[in-house]
C-alpha cells in the first residue's frame, strides 16, 4: 500500500537484435521507455536514433477510420447505460486479433466505403446548396412573373421592391409621383383597390407592400431619387430563367433525388455494420503499433549495440532480466536506483479497500516519488464526509444498488469496476449516516405517509441518534468538531511525510508545533463561547503559549537578520508568511459547515415533495396514482442532484482542506510500454 520502488533500466544489445528487443519489451509491458539518448550530455557522434516510421501505421488507420467513421453517421452505436456514464475499453481476445490481421482484406471494405464516402460528401454538398437556395427563393415565391421579363423592356425600367403603406399613400398623393411612375403589386395575394388618383395594393397593419415600379429610362435617376424619399427599398431579384416557383419546384425534385440517394448510401453502409467491432480492434492494434514505432525512435543505436533506457518496478526486475537473458544471449541489463532530482514516474500498489480512493488522488495529481500515497489515508474521512452530505437511508440504498448494477456490467473493466465500488462504499456510508440523522426518503417513514407502526418507523426510531432539523445548532458543532479533527490529521501526516523524508525540522517546527498551538486555539475560542473546566483552560492557555513562542522563533528561520526572523515568525501566526496560519485554520474548519448544509439540504428537498405527494394523494379517484408518481419523480430528481453535491464538495474538503495541509501532487504516472491503453485492452495468459 505505497509507491512502488523504481529502478532505471539500460539495456544493451547486438544492433541486429534492436527490432526485436523492443517488441519483447512491448510484449511484456513492464518497462517504461525514456529518451536514451538524452542521458548524454555530450553524445558521441558515432550515436544515432533508431530509424522509425509511422507511415504505414498512419495509413491503416486512416482506412480503419474512414470506415468506422462512415458507421458512425449512418449506423451509430446505441450505448447502454454503463456506456454512456464513462469510457468502456474495448476488451480483445488474442485470437480475435490474429483473425483480424490475417483474414480481414481492410483494402477491400476501405473501397467500398471510400467509394460510398465521396459520393455521400457529394450528395450532402449538392443537398446543402439546393436547401440553401430554397431557403434564399422563400421571399419571392409568390412572384408569379418570370424574373427575366423585367429586363426586356427597352423604353421602361423596371424595379422591385418594398414600400410601407403609410409611404405608398402619401407616395399616392404626390401628383408629380404619379406623373413619373407607375406601380402595380408585385405578388398576387395583395389586391387593388381605387382611391381618389389612383390604385393602392392592401396589406396588413405593419407589412410592407411589394411593388413593380415602372418609369421612362431617361427618368431613371429622377425617379430613384422620388422612390429614395418615400423609403422604397429595391430588392435585388435572383437571375434566374423562368419563375421563382418553377425553380424552387426544380430544386425539391432535386432534394428528394438526393435524399432517395442517401438512403440507399445508408442501407449499404448498414450491411458493413457487422463488420464494426473488427475495425475497432484494427484500429487499436494500429494505435498500439504507432506507439511502438515512437518509442523506438527513443531507442539509440552504435556501429556494433542497441541502447535501450527506461523504468521498471523493482517487483518486476527479476522477471525482466530473465527474460532478456533467455531471449537475447549477448543482452545485458544493467539495474540502477534512480538519483536524487530524477524525473521518476510513479506507480501505486494498493489494497483493494483502498484502490477506488486512488481514483481521487490520480484526480488531485499523482505524489512525488520521494512522498507516499496519501490514498490509504482517505479511507475514513472522505466516506464519512459523503455519508454526512447525502445522509439518506433511502438514496444510499438507491446508490448501492447501482454501483452493484455497474459492478455487474463491468467486471472486465477495471478503471470503471473500481470507479464503481468507490460508489458501494459511499452508498453504505450514505445508508449508516441517513439512519444516524433520522432520514428515509425524508421523512417519509412518518406515520402520516406508511401508517403507524409501519417497520420503517420502528426501524428509524431506533436507529436515530440527531435530527439536523430539529438540532441543527449541535449539528453544526458536529461538523465543526470534524473539521477540527481533520485538520489536525492533515498536520499528523505533514509530519509523518517530513519524518519519512527525514526531515526533522519540517516535521517539528513546521508540524509539530502547530499541533501544540490549534488545540490550545480551539480551547481559548470555546472559553468565549462556553464554560470551560479551569485546568482545561489553562492547559489550553500553556499549549498555545508554547505553541506560539515555538512558531515565533521558527517560521521566519528562512529570512535574514534576527530582527527579520522575529518578525517573520511573528506575522506567521497569522497566516500572512509561512506554512499555516490562525486564520487558515479558521477558515478551513468553518469549510466544514458545507457537510451540515449539504445534508440539510438533501433532507429538505426530500420533505418538500413528500410533502407535495401527500397534498395530491387527496385528490379523488387518481389521487394514489399522483402520491406515488411525485414520490418517484421527486426523489430521483433529488437523488441525482445531492449524489453530484455530496462528491464534489467531499472531494473539495479533501483537496483543498485537507490535502492542502501535507499533500502535494506533481507526479506523472508510470506508463509501460504495452499493447494495453485506456481505448483498449488485450487478453493475455495469466503469469
């Protein structure tokens, strides 16, 4: 249950065997190759890379995933629940791979879709133009003119456009108007009528009127100039032969063309689907082999040896030495401890109790090699926190039986099993805490919903140690009281880590005496609030004085000049120089007052549709129907905002105030050299 110890492997062979060797490291997926030529600060020019190219690999999977992509837009995958919560890994058996590379012709299924690939691009191009010029012709579809028959008069020029009715009466009115245009509507549905001098189309309050103005071509500028001060607007016409009407006709005969075109793309790309799973694996094993051709450029090559560099857990050392050694006759495998400053990757070994807390500290940041695994240490508080935001018998049975659910559906899937045990023993802790705070579905076991006596009722009332409800300020002090605690167990770790690290002075002046101080803190804060015991107050008023001085003299050890240290230390009390500070304690605990807000507010979500569907089971005939109805609803919506509220602000509590105080992240993840990634995983004999 730690970070397991590195060792730096080199591995010298014949330069015959290069290829080789790397595959036989890939095949065993237990190192982790670096750069082999960086670890010369000077390299001898007779050392050169391993020539290695990704064409091929490229190649191949631009055909994979053409195919796959095709199947994607015609017969996408339908996921299942667990699918649509996190990314499932492809699990590959051997034999399905060997069948894949050897009797799947890719070149020949790569064609075909190629083929159905341009012409569905095409189609979809020549679809999108028709539907956008239909989209542009929507306004003029009404012009029941041929739009080339504005242009053919030679004496008269003709102009489109639209006018308000309020301008086109006044427009009416002008007598000189009259004299220099003339104007009819320019769509069928607006009628004439007579006025006074002359005729004038109808439109609706507000529309404006569509008009063909005609004038004398030597009036042209006149007459745009009389138009320009009436706000006629001209339209500019689409060139087009014949009506707006006919064309647009023309372009739906064409969309429906395409259409029919598609769908028979479509049904030909639904009788590859079978043929889905088997370019994934492709695809896959391409990924893989791309990876492996990178990591052979790390690689690094002389006149006569192949130099290969990289990591190995110290557990897997022996196994990667006699495997050399059998294989590769004139190998060496030289074993170093890393150095002090070396850019160790991190590898974790943990118990399975422990494995889904892991998942927290990957999400925070891996610790640094010289640090250890924080991971063991969450076991208590980060399921605590969680029971006491969701405290609800009722939501954490609904919890557990899902995680059971995706346990079930997952077994194979590692990443996704461990994610969901994480959410088992949260769910537990859900179920202790709801009974402890007297919470089931709310209140729902009251008498006023189940009938006395219901087992439920006897079962809470038993159970029920404090009702936050009715209690709330000891609730408080509850989770102030956890807060406290917290704090100092993340103090207890700092110097834990120093200690480890030997690191004396870290671990007592930087941890230790903190210890000392806070609890004499908390003492003199309670005085103020409390009664408290006179020898408890003054052994409070003794910790914190010799906390204090302690701090005083040692927080400001980094500046110059004993004026400077005194001051340094002194400021640090406070929180403004230094590792810790009085205020951040204070500020940090008050953080715990989320996990009584949190539970509070499951709670009170949880009464209020209780609440609701006891109104509505009143209602006649239909009233159970509704009870129930609202209930189920109610609580799910609940259910699934309070579970997303109780993890995240319990991951805060622990990253922020918790880790804040000994934790910090900074490692990268030990990365073997394997066929095995987070897309897919392939079978292998036990060993």
């Amino acid at each position: 249950m730690a970070i397991d110890k590195m060792k730096k492997v080199t591995v010298v062979c014949p330069v015959t065997c290069s290829h080789r060797l790397v595959n036989t490291l890939h095949g065993l997926g237990i190192v982790e190759l670096t750069d082999a030529l960086a670890q010369y600060e000077h390299p001898a020019a007779t050392l050169k890379r391993e020539e290695a190219s990704t064409e091929d690999c490229d190649r191949e999977l631009q055909k994979a995933n053409l195919i796959l992509g095709l199947l994607d837009v015609f017969v996408p995958v339908q996921q299942s629940f667990v699918q649509g919560l996190v990314n499932v890994p492809l699990i590959i058996e051997p034999r399905e791979l060997d069948e894949a590379l050897h009797k799947f012709d890719l070149e020949k299924h790569y064609i075909e879709a190629s083929e159905l690939d341009d012409i569905y691009r095409r189609a979809e191009r020549a679809r999108g133009d028709a539907q956008n010029q239909i989209k542009d012709l929507l306004r003029f579809e009404n012009l029941s003119f041929r739009i080339g028959d504005l242009t053919k008069p030679k004496r008269w020029k003709l102009l489109y456009g639209q006018i308000t009715p309020k301008s086109l009466h006044a427009m009416e009115a002008d007598e000189k108007a009259r004299q220099l245009l003339a104007w009819e509507p320019a769509a069928p549905g607006q009628a004439m009528r007579k006025n006074g001098s002359g005729t004038m189309p109808a439109a609706r309050k507000g529309e404006p009127v569509r008009l063909i103005v005609a004038c004398l071509k030597q009036d042209e500028p006149e007459a745009r100039a009389m138009l320009a001060s009436y706000s006629f607007e001209e339209v500019a016409l689409p060139d087009l032969p014949g009506t707006v009407r006919d064309h647009m006709r023309e372009l739906k005969e064409d969309l429906a063309s395409l259409d029919t075109q598609i769908k028979e793309i479509q049904a030909k790309v639904k009788g590859m689907a079978h043929l889905r799973r088997t370019l994934q694996v492709l695809k896959a094993f391409w990924d893989n082999r791309r990876q492996l051709a990178t990591a052979r450029a790390n690689t690094v090559n002389s006149q006569w040896a192949h130099l290969v560099t990289g990591y190995v857990r110290e557990h897997d050392a022996a196994r990667l030495e006699e495997t050399i050694k059998r294989e590769f006759t004139s190998a060496s495998v030289i074993l170093e401890d890393p150095v002090e400053g070396e850019d160790v990757p991190i590898s974790l070994t943990v118990a399975p109790m422990v494995k889904p807390l892991r998942m927290l500290v990957n999400l925070f940041g891996l610790p640094p090699y010289k640090a250890f695994d924080p991971s063991p240490f969450l076991l208590v508080n980060f399921y605590i926190f969680f029971g006491i935001c969701f405290s609800d018998v009722g939501y954490g049975l609904m919890l557990t039986a899902l995680a059971i659910y995706i346990m079930t559906k997952t077994r194979a899937y590692e990443g996704v099993y461990v994610f969901a045990k994480l959410l088992l023993f949260a769910g537990v802790s859900t179920i202790i805490f709801g009974g402890l705070l007297g919470s089931f579905f709310g209140d729902l076991w009251q008498p006023k919903y189940l009938g006395e006596g219901n087992i439920l009722l006897l079962l809470m009332e038993n159970v029920k140690q404090l009702d936050p409800l009715e209690r709330p300020l000891i609730a408080l002090l509850l989770a102030i009281g956890i807060g406290i605690l917290n704090q100092f167990y993340g103090i207890a770790l700092k110097m834990y880590n120093a200690l480890k690290n030997k690191d004396t002075a870290t671990a007592m002046f930087d941890a230790l005496l903190w210890l000392i101080i806070l609890p004499g803190f908390v003492i003199l804060i309670a005085s103020a609030f409390v009664e408290v015991p006179p020898t408890v107050l003054k052994a409070g008023i003794g910790l914190f004085a010799v906390g204090a001085v302690g701090l005083v003299l040692t927080q400001g050890r980094s500046a110059k000049g004993l004026v400077g240290r005194f001051f340094g230390g002194l400021v640090s009390l406070y929180g403004i120089v230094g590792t810790y500070g009085l205020t951040a304690f204070i500020g940090d605990t008050m953080s715990y007052c989320r996990l009584l807000a949190l539970g509070l507010t499951t709670s009170i979500v949880a009464l209020s549709f209780n609440v609701m569907a006891g109104l509505l089971r009143e209602t006649p005939y239909v009233g159970m129907l509704l009870f129930v109805l609202v209930l189920v609803v109610g609580h799910i919506f609940n259910f699934a905002i309070s579970v997303l509220g109780a993890f995240v602000h319990s991951m805060r509590l622990i990253f922020v105030e918790f880790f804040g105080r000994f934790y910090e992240g900074g490692g990268r993840a030990f990365k073997p050299l394997s066929f095995d990634s987070a897309a897919a995983i392939l079978k292998r004999p036990a060993q």
